[in-house]
C-alpha cells in the first residue's frame, strides 16, 4: 500500500509517454516508501513503548492506592451503574464511595392486579411493599458497588460508603445508609441471587441504614435521613452538596437525573493508527507549512484524553490562555467552525461566527489556522479563552460538510476533534446519525462560582443538525447565506 501511494504521488502529472521519467519517478517512490515505512515502525515502536511505560507505572500507582489513579479507574467502572456513584478518597487501604440511590418517589406506587371478572386491572401498592422494593434496590446497588471498586483496585482491602437520596418529604439529600465493607468479608459470601444482596446490611462494620426489616419482615414505611452528627465529614459533605450543586454529590446528583458532567470514559481510538503517506511526505518536505506527525506520548508530550459524549472537564491554567484545535476527517470534505455565544447561547454579531467566510474574529482570540488535505483533511484553529471579551460565556466548536457537495457525515470514513495545550490533550469521537450534515463537537465554557469566581472547562456534545452549516448557524441565532 505504502509502495502504490508513493507511485501515484510521484507519478501525478508525468505522461505515461514519458518513460524516462516515470521510471525515474518510480525509483524515487520506492525510495520514499522505504523511508515512509522505516519511519512508522520507529513512530509505532516509540507509541508502544511509551504506552507500556504509562501502563506499567499506572498499574504500579494503583496497586500502591494512589489516590488520584484509584478513584479514577473506579469512576470509570462505576460510570454504566444503574445507580449513580463516585470515589471520593483513599486514606491507607481504604476506599470512600458516595452512592446517589434513585428517590423513593421514582418506584410505581400501583402494581399488576386482575379484577373480581378476572380482567387486567391496578391496584394500589402498599407502602411497607413499595418501601420493601425500595430498600431491595438500595442492597442491590450497594453490594455491587462494593464488589466492583474492590475488584478494580486490587491493593484496597475495604470500602466505606455512604448512599445517599432524596427525603420525600423534604425534597433534600440525606444519608439513609452508611457503613465499611472488608474485602474479606465480602469474598467469603456467595453473591448469585438477587436474595444475597440482603446480607450486605449485615456483614459490614458500622453499618446505618435508616430503613431497616425486623425479624417478622416488616419495614418502615417512612424514609428518614441518618444523624451524621458523629461523623461530622459526612455530615459536612452533604451538607455542602444542598447548596454547591458543582460539588461531588451535586454532579452525581445531576448524573441521576440525566443532567449529568460524566466521569472519564474510554475511547475506540487506535493509537496504532497509521500516518498518511501523503502527509508525512508533506511534513519532512514542508515542515513549516504543513502539519506534523501525531507525537508520540512522552514525558514532554502530555498524554491525549478520550472524552465521551456530555463529559466536562476543567480545563488547565494554561489551556485558559491558549487552546489548540484539530479537527481530524477523512472520505470527503468537512470545515471546521467557531461560533463565540453570550449566556444566552447566542453570537452578538455575524463577526463571532468563525468559518470559512471569516476564518478570524475577536481580535484574533479565536481564529482558523487553515487545511491540510492529504489522505485525510486536517483543519486547525486557535482560541485564546482569557483574551475573549467578558460577554463570551462560551466557544462552539463544530464541523458541517461541504454545502456544494450535498454530503452528510456518512460520507465520512473518520470525524475526531482534538485539543491541545502545553500540560493537556483530548480527543472526542462523536457518534453521529448518518443524515447529519453539521455537529457541535465541543464546548468551551466559562463557569462562574456564586463568590465570583471563574473557571473555563470544556463538554463533548456531539450534536448534529441534518440541514448543515445553516440549522447549526440558526441555532445560535445567526442568519447565513449558503
């Protein structure tokens, strides 16, 4: 393949009356696919290398609990749990979850019945029924939380976790359950049925539940809130989340609700994938006017973060004065866009929205670097975040097909956004319908503290329009001209 790519290039425009030459140009396509190939075996030995070297020295932190590296990859395993959660700290071989239990007030509060006719018919569900179900769900959820932060960190010998929903009454979060569970306590019951999740209210140290069966079988029928007054960090902790819905149940909160900032995912992403010749013959002969290889991950090269659809992340210090863009297609021609919007999520003049017809705007703040097109486009911007006027809230990030080819991102054989600053790096994938023609990749967003205070993050979205470039245009209240 590299040997037929090099041909073609070289070839291009030589007449195939021209023996002499075309000759001479075969022999410099072997050249240059030999040099080619010789060049990506080095790139993809220094990727794996460098990616063994990451994975040996994060298997290395998690073993030891490193705190950071744990509740990380617990996050990741809890983020497909049916019941929102997150890790929150480790102190020696101990792991502290939070767990959001759906509300009371979710359950059905009518169940199947037939009628004295013998048809199909509901009836009223009992409260102390309902309130049963309910805490069945709080054990089920819990003792797989459990299970799985103790089988994702293999050093951390027990988990303490609180589980946390909202009073009925109050419309609140409160603890209604509390307790620590040991590894070994854990592995030395069976957990096959869905009756074993009972026993975890049984075999912790500590446990609280304030919902809790006598030996007849009967529960309360009312849901009420543990006093944490003897562990004033949980307290506090909650405490905090009723008014800071930024806060670590806050976001987990909002997670339950469907609203939710969602934890470090996983990416499809190849890092093995290989560099078009075309474009490492334009980067070696053309290093200052075309793009370069991808870098291999190295200790100066900070290591590139997949994103999933709807997480945010706070962006680094330095990120907040300069913010590269890439935004990586290939199959057909796709542009890349900027639109600079107010809280309103709207662009106070044509001049915020950066496209092709105005690749700058905001005093260069934000501004298109241009396109590379080789075997796949490559089309660049900059945003400068702090150097934005005070009334840009927020930076769309968004890519639409080319208006004269009719096309839509199915045409597309890949679609990725990468970020880039000094200390960070992120790549988003988004999943698209095949009609769509225009898709907001990226936001970046300004969030302000109720002290004043502000931060800039960033949110993959990955939504699409199927009327392109203009339905996008309109959507944040800019009329164009196709």
């Amino acid at each position: 393949m590299a040997q037929a790519q090099a041909q073609a290039h070289f070839t291009a425009g030589v007449s195939q009356l021209a023996r002499t030459a075309r000759a001479q140009a075969r022999d410099r396509a072997r050249e240059a696919a030999q040099d080619y190939l010789a060049a990506e075996t080095q790139r993809r030995e220094a990727i794996h290398q460098s990616l063994q070297s990451a994975a040996g020295q994060w298997w290395e932190a998690l073993c030891h609990n490193d705190e950071s590296t744990v509740c990380e990859a617990v996050n990741i395993a809890f983020a497909d749990n049916p019941a929102a959660g997150c890790a929150v700290g480790v102190q020696g071989t101990t792991l502290s979850i939070l767990m959001r239990l759906p509300d009371l007030d979710t359950l059905p509060t009518q169940m199947p019945a037939t009628s004295p006719a013998g048809r199909p018919t509901l009836k009223a569900m009992p409260k102390r029924d309902r309130m049963r179900w309910w805490l069945h769900i709080l054990a089920s959820n819990l003792a797989a939380a459990v299970l799985e932060a103790l089988a994702t960190a293999p050093s951390i010998d027990a988990v303490s976790a609180a589980v946390v929903t909202r009073m009925p009454d109050t419309q609140r979060l409160g603890v209604v359950a509390y307790g620590t569970w040991s590894r070994s306590a854990m592995a030395a019951r069976p957990w096959r049925t869905a009756e074993d999740a009972w026993r975890i209210l049984d075999i912790g140290s500590d446990v609280r539940c304030s919902i809790r069966a006598t030996a007849s079988g009967n529960i309360s029928s009312v849901v009420r809130p543990l006093d944490l007054t003897d562990i004033p960090a949980l307290a506090a902790l909650v405490a905090d989340c009723v008014d800071e819905p930024d806060s670590v149940l806050g976001r987990i909160d909002a997670e339950l609700s469907g609203t939710s900032e969602q934890l470090g995912g996983l990416s499809d992403a190849d890092p093995y994938a290989p560099f078009g010749f075309a474009e490492w013959l334009a980067a070696r002969t053309a290093p200052h006017n075309a793009p370069s290889a991808p870098p291999a991950p190295s200790a100066q090269t900070p290591p590139c973060q997949s994103l999933r659809s709807g997480e945010s992340i706070d962006l680094p210090e330095d990120a907040q004065f300069e913010l590269h863009v890439e935004f990586r297609s290939g199959g057909a021609d796709a542009d890349l866009s900027l639109l600079l919007v107010d809280e309103f999520d709207s662009v106070a003049t044509d001049d915020d929205f950066v496209f092709y017809n105005n690749p700058s705007a905001a005093d260069g703040a934000a501004r298109l670097l241009g396109k590379f097109v080789g075997d796949t486009t490559a089309e660049s911007a900059v945003i400068h975040p702090r150097a934005l006027r005070p009334s840009v809230r927020k930076v769309v990030v968004s890519a639409n097909m080319d208006i004269a080819a009719g096309l839509t991102f199915s045409a597309l054989t890949q679609a990725a956004v990468t970020m880039r600053s000094r200390t960070g790096a992120w790549s988003f994938v988004p999943r698209l319908e095949p009609s769509v023609r225009a898709v907001v990749l990226l936001e970046i967003y300004q969030l302000t503290h109720p002290d004043g205070s502000t931060r800039w993050k960033m949110r993959a979205v990955g939504q699409g329009w199927d009327d392109g470039l203009a339905a996008l245009a309109r959507a944040y209240q800019v009329d164009i001209d196709e």
